[in-house]
C-alpha cells in the first residue's frame, strides 16, 4: 500500500500483500502492476456479507479490474448483465 489514511507509507515500508485488511473508516491507496492475463479480475471485500445488497450477490464492497481487450468479451458481457448494467 502507497497511503494508509491519507498518510503516505514510506517507500522503505512498502511490501507486496495480496490482501489489505481495512476496518470501517479506514482507507487505504494501493499500486499494482497488471501484467496479468488479460481478463476480468475482482477487487472485493472478504466478508461475505460486505458484497451483497439487500442480501444479494454481487454489491457492496466489490469492483472489478478489466483489461480493455476483453471488454467486447462475451464473458465481460455475461458479467455485466448479472451484475444489472443495461446497454
Ligand atoms: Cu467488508
């Protein structure tokens, strides 16, 4: 993570961790490399009940990472429409 609550994180501070646990309030910048597979990653929260709403999957606290060559995807495409986005 680069910030942790708006403070930066010292360069010498810094380490690679596949998992930030942040607390309600917190807030936290991370950087990442992706030179991934191209593909639809998620960013989310562990707390199964954090990426709901109203008790259903997906919301809350999830996003995703997309590599602009899949987006005309039929995978990307699937994804959108059980997510709810139209058009
Ligand atoms: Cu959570």
């Amino acid at each position: 993570m680069t910030s942790k609550g708006g403070g930066r994180v010292p360069g010498a501070a810094r380490h690679g961790q596949a998992v930030v646990n942040v607390a309600s309030a917190e807030r936290y910048a991370i950087d990442f490399t992706a030179d991934a597979d191209p593909g639809v990653y998620l960013l989310h929260c562990h707390d199964v009940n954090h990426v709901t709403n109203g008790n259903f999957y997906p919301g809350g606290m999830l996003t995703g990472l997309v590599y602009e060559s899949v987006t005309d995807s039929d995978v990307f495409a699937r994804l959108r429409e059980y997510a709810g986005y139209e058009g």
